[in-house]
C-alpha cells in the first residue's frame, strides 16, 4: 500500500512554523502491535512533537527542534534509534546519525558510535565544532568526549525485546541459510524536520541500523542527500528503509532537488522519488518532507511508516497507512 500525506490547501496561509517527525517504516499494517503498543508509540511520537514544536514556538531554531525530537525517540526503547537500537551480526549495537542546517547548508554526521547515549547531538557537534561533516567509531567516540557529550557503557542501548529479536533472527538465517531481510522487516529510523519563524529549515535522522548486520555496515541514516537533507531553496527531508537502495538514489537530495529545479510540490517530488524511482528498483521505505513555504508530505511505499506533524492549526500521529 502506497500513501502520501500533504498538508491541506486551507492550512497553507497559517504560521509556517513546523515539524514533522518518523520513527520508521516497514511492515506495519493493523494487528502487528496491540492496542497498548500502537498506544505508546502514539504517544512517545506525540511527545517528541511537542518537544519540537514548543521550541519553534517560541520562536526558536529548527535545528534545536529537530534535535530536542529526535532525543526523545533515541531515549526511548521503542525505536530503533539510541536506547532502542537493533544488534548487529556480532551481538554489538551500533549507531548512526546525521544533521543538515537549510540555511547555511552545514551538515554533521556519525557513524558505527557504540558508546555515545544521544547520536544525533554528536552529529549536530561535528558540524557545529569540526571543520568536518563525518566521523566514525573511535574517532566519533573521541570527538564526543572531547566535548563533553553524554557517554554510556554499551550495555547501556541492550534492550531485552531487541535482544530477543537478534536470537529469533540468528534462528531464522540457519533455518534459511540467507541473511536477506524477511519481507516484515521494519526499518527503524527515526527523524525531524523543522521550519522555523525565520524561514530555516533542518533535517535530523539516526538510527541503530539493521538487524544482523555486518562487518561495520553503514546505511544511509549518516548520509547527508541520501537520509537527510535541508536546504532553504527547497525543502528537508528525512529518510527510513533500505538504505541501500536510498544510498544509490540518493533519495533525500532527489526530492530536494525535484522541488529546486523542476517546481514541484513537496508532495509530487515524494511521490515520484519513493512510489516511483525507489519501487521500480526494489526498495522501500519512506520519507517525510517539509518545504520552505510550510508544505509538507509523508510519504512510504510499505504497509505503515510511525509519523507524526505539527503546525499552528493541525497535530497529527499515524503508524498505519490510514
């Protein structure tokens, strides 16, 4: 099922000023979590809005917003991101995450982090307090305590559902002798984009990878025009799937770049890139968009993405493809 959400032609003259948030996409159609589960992730997404938003509100930066959202679902051992990240092959997890500024178009990014509790305020430090726009694994970890970042021991990010689902997926590769992912597998990334009262847009992602993966993998989480992406011209995005697949389309810069240069909506460039340009070349996943003038679609070829925006006049939580 393919869905794309835009904001409504009425809500376009109010306050510009918003965010919109994932928390991944995959299998995610009705009967998969129980009422109580959708429940919380309803409201940790709505939670992680009201961060956001409350920041903007008061005429603050899209990048503390996106930044003050994405914390929360990192701290949450609901998504796979921060305390919620998924192990890799070798029983480890690790973490990747990135930040872009619209306005000046500086960019951080981390990648392979094992011991850092807030990924994306490492990113946002590189690219605050580096002449850089990524590092990885020790030399991420060193950076972070050179400033004065937030370290844990990794067992820190060991979460007993998640290390439930490595067994069953150890159990499930010897069964088939493959490592390719099942078909209800999510992608558990999570995201923002914010536009603030200034007119600046930003874009955060981060994400504990996927399940089983190997030999220090890297998606497209870190990847600035493949995960994220935030420039004032156009619009921001942040990706959730394959990454892979968004790695080689460089999705994030597409849709960004489709609005630029062709003139299309938010919505149009998103659907395009992800229901046309991704499907046709296997992958899936999803993206939530928001452009210069407010406009802003969340859009995902899989059963479900975790979604959330607000705005003056609308707040809105979704996981399933209503």
């Amino acid at each position: 099922m393919t869905v794309a959400m835009a904001q409504p032609a009425e809500e376009r003259n109010a306050s510009p000023v918003t965010i919109v948030i994932h928390g991944g996409a995959g299998a995610l159609s009705p009967g998969r979590y129980s009422p109580e589960e959708e429940a919380a992730f309803k409201a940790k997404l709505a939670e992680a809005l009201d961060a956001g938003y409350a920041i903007l509100e008061q005429g603050g930066a899209s990048l503390d917003a996106i930044e003050a959202a994405i914390v929360l679902m990192e701290d949450s051992p609901l998504f796979n991101a921060g305390k919620g990240a998924v192990f890799t092959r070798d029983g480890k997890n690790e973490l990747d995450a990135s930040v872009m500024d619209g306005a000046s178009l500086n960019a951080g990014a981390v990648a392979g982090v094992t011991k850092v509790k807030n990924p994306i305020r490492l990113a946002r430090a590189v690219m605050k307090k580096s002449e850089h726009v990524m590092f990885a694994r020790e030399g991420a970890e060193e950076f972070a305590t050179e400033h004065g970042l937030e370290i844990v021991k990794p067992k820190y990010f060991h979460t007993d559902h998640r290390w439930d689902a490595y067994k069953r997926a150890l159990e499930n590769e010897k069964k088939k002798k493959e490592s390719r992912q099942p078909r209800d597998f999510k992608y558990g990334t999570v995201g923002a984009v914010a536009l603030d009262a200034n007119g600046n847009l930003a874009a955060g992602t981060s994400t504990g990878g996927m399940t089983l993966k190997r030999y220090g993998r890297v998606g497209d989480a870190p990847i600035i025009g493949a995960g994220t992406f935030a420039d004032n011209k156009s619009c921001a995005v942040s990706s959730t799937g394959h990454g892979e697949y968004f790695i080689r389309l460089t999705i994030a810069r597409e849709i960004c770049a489709q609005v630029e240069y062709a003139g299309k909506t938010v919505d149009e460039a998103a659907d395009d890139v992800i229901n046309n340009r991704l499907q046709k070349l296997g992958g899936d996943g999803g993206v939530i968009v928001l452009g210069a003038d407010g406009d802003y679609a969340m859009t995902f070829n899989t059963d479900g993405m975790f979604r959330g925006v607000k705005n003056a006049v609308t707040k809105e939580v979704a996981i399933y493809g209503e």
